[in-house]
C-alpha cells in the first residue's frame, strides 16, 4: 500500500500554487508563438522524412543485349491511319518496318474528335474468279494461291491478300503505283478504305521494344521500303503529292515511369507550312541516358532518361 500512495503523490510537473504567478498578455503571446513554432518543426520534419532528396550518381552502363521500351501517344490532325506506318532499324542491321503490333489507331476528324472505326469489309467489292499466281484465274475446282503481280521469288510463292502483295513488293524495292488494279486490295476494301479517309487525322499511341543500341524510329506515311538502308515511302496513285505531317506528341518516354522524371517532348507540337507545297520532314534528335531510380526503401526502377535536339 505504501508503495501505491507513493505513485498517487509522484507529480512530475508539479503546479505552481497561484498565488505565486500572475497571467499577463506577454505570457499568453509566447505560448502561442512557441506552440506554433512546435507544429512547425513538428511538420516539417514528418515533410523532411516523407519526400527525401533526390541524390544523383554518375555510373558506367556495362550492360548488353538489353532492350529499350519506347513509349509513345502521338496525333497528326491531317494524316489518315491507313497512310501512317511506324518503322525502326538500328545500327546492328535490325529492321522493322509497318510495326503494328502493342500499337493503337484512333481516326479523328479536324476538330480531333474520335471517329468509330468502321468494320471491315463494308463497301469491298466482290471479287468472283480473282487472279492465281499462275496467271490465269481461280476455277471451281483450284485451291486459291493469289498472285503477286511479277514481284514473287519463286514459282509457288502465294500473295494471298493486299498485304503480302504489298511484302512482296517492298522485299523488291518496287512502288506499287496501281492499287486499284490488285484483286487482293479491291476484295479486302482497301482502296475504299484510303479515300474515305482522306481529310481525317489520326491518333497513333502504344509502345515498342528495340536494341538498346544507336538507331531510330520513325512515322512515315504510306508503307516504307527498303531500298539501300534508305526509307522510301510508297506513294499511292491516288493519295495526295504532298503530305501534312502536323503533329502533337502528347506522350514520349523510354522505359518505365518513376518520380521526377522529366519528358521533354510531352506536349510539344509542329505545325506544317502549307504555303510551299512541299512534303515535310521532322526529326528529334534523342540522346537515351539509362538511369536507375533506387527509393528509401532500396526499391529499384530500371529506366531512362532523355536530352532531345530537334532538328
């Protein structure tokens, strides 16, 4: 019991009786002040601990083989989808040309609203006996192997559909000037498809995965050709002599996202001059620093950071 009356009498902030001090306005300011300055302090420390700061380090890279994620939301108000094709090559010779794959289309009309996408094969003709590789046309009683227009590499060779007419055409280096006269084409609408696009835009945005080595990707309109490591672009009879290459990049960025990061060419826009009538070129120059982004918790994100030039 005694050591429980002791407990009830210990006071470790033990009161002044009242007839020793005297309440003044003085007094009052400074407990406010101080309370304020505690909660201050108080905050700005649980601040300190929850956003740290960002250290930089300077390392050699000394990985290889590795690949590098582009990621990308790009708009060309005046460039059709079925025109806008997306190509990369690198300098260790790998090429890819018409990527589509991880990769979306949007139609949008000049006021940038999204168009719905038509479904396939509406307003193709038929096409009753359409032409075999061998040169004369489809009977009853044949399997279909479709020509390639002269563009084949061996006598058993089958284009199929515009596609492979168009492969094929590419893997020779020739311009297929005449689309309309292509059964493959005419059959799967796509001369149609072309024409009810002109005077629409078009909103491209996805990713892909290329060589972490010096290279470059790129929008073309039409469906590139590989001519002597040259882009050349297969300009169509009917499509307009000059293209609009007008565009907004509403999102560029090389790996994975992590805090603080930086993209330079997030909403920057070109506009094209219509006055020489010339076709035009854009290019951006990227130089890709990896980065790696370790958080308080030792946690690392592996990604990229950017310099751009543009040109």
């Amino acid at each position: 019991m005694e050591l429980w009356s002791k407990l009830r009498s210990l006071d470790a902030y033990p009161k002044v009786n009242e007839d020793f001090y005297s309440r003044t306005l003085s007094g009052g300011l400074i407990t406010i002040v101080s309370s304020l300055a505690i909660l201050l302090l108080f905050f700005s420390e649980i601040r300190l601990y929850l956003y740290a700061a960002t250290e930089s380090k300077l390392t050699v890279d000394t990985s290889r083989g590795e690949r590098l994620h582009i990621n990308f939301d790009v708009t060309f108000p005046a460039l059709p989808c079925s025109l806008v094709a997306i190509d990369t090559m690198d300098v260790s010779g790998e090429q890819h040309y018409d990527i589509r794959h991880d990769i979306m289309k949007k139609r949008i009309d000049h006021l940038g609203n999204v168009i719905e996408s038509r479904k396939d094969g509406v307003g193709s003709p038929k096409i009753e006996r359409p032409l075999q590789n061998h040169g004369g046309r489809l009977d009853h009683n044949e399997v279909y192997c479709g020509s390639c227009y002269g563009s084949e590499e061996s006598d058993d060779q089958c284009c199929n559909s515009c596609e492979e007419v168009r492969d094929s055409y590419r893997k020779k280096g020739w311009a297929l000037t005449n689309v309309e006269s292509i059964d493959q084409c005419k059959r799967e609408g796509f001369v149609q498809r072309l024409k009810d696009e002109q005077g629409e835009g078009c909103n491209i945005h996805g990713f892909v995965d290329v060589n972490k080595v010096a290279g470059n990707f790129h929008f073309a309109p039409g469906k590139s050709l590989d001519h002597a490591f040259n882009f050349l672009q297969d300009m169509l009879n009917f499509q307009p002599e000059n293209y609009n290459i007008s565009h907004k990049i509403n999102k560029l960025s090389f790996g994975k996202e992590f805090p603080g990061v930086v993209n330079p060419l997030d909403g920057v826009e070109w506009k094209q001059e219509q006055t020489t009538g010339l076709t035009g070129m854009y290019q951006y120059f990227v130089k890709v620093v990896p980065t790696i982004y370790t958080d308080i918790r030792g946690r690392k994100i592996h990604s990229n950071q950017v310099n751009i030039m543009v040109f």
